[in-house]
C-alpha cells in the first residue's frame, strides 16, 4: 500500500513540473524546470531539474537576458508566468 501512494505522489507531483524553455547566451535551448537560486550578484546561479529527473547548475552569465531575468521570479511559479520577450 505504501509503494501505491509513492507510486501516486510521485507521478502527482511529475504532472505539474514547471518545464520552462531556457536559453543559454550562444542560443542553445533546453526544456528544464527551475528548482532553486544560488548565489548572490556575480555568483547567481540556478539549480534546475531535467527531464530525465537529473539536476544540472547554471550561472545566470551564461543565459541569455530574458532567461537570466526569469531566473529571478519568485518561486514556485508556473510556465505561463513565465516573462517573454519583448
């Protein structure tokens, strides 16, 4: 019965992950979602979850400035309060 409400909270849960589309500064993009920020000025980075359940740290140097000022939002948020471009 256990292994049924792990089972039932885990796929919750996976239901309603905020996969963002994130962009690097050289314009590669990737679906991930955003689990956490590190860091200060300089230094901040954001911890974000892949799809296949791996987490991967990201200074925000290295996106492009919509994705940097995304990183900023106050979480938990969902992808349709995401910021687009102007």
């Amino acid at each position: 019965m256990k292994n049924l409400l792990l089972a039932t909270a885990l796929l919750t849960a996976s239901t309603f992950a905020a996969f963002d589309a994130w962009t690097s500064k050289d314009g590669r993009t990737a679906q991930l979602e955003l689990v956490k920020t590190t860091g200060e000025g300089d230094d901040l980075a954001g911890e974000f979850r892949m799809k296949n359940g791996k987490t991967v740290t990201i200074k925000m140097a290295d996106l492009d400035e919509t994705s940097a000022e995304n990183c900023k939002l106050p979480l938990p948020r969902l992808s349709k309060k995401m910021r687009q471009p102007k």
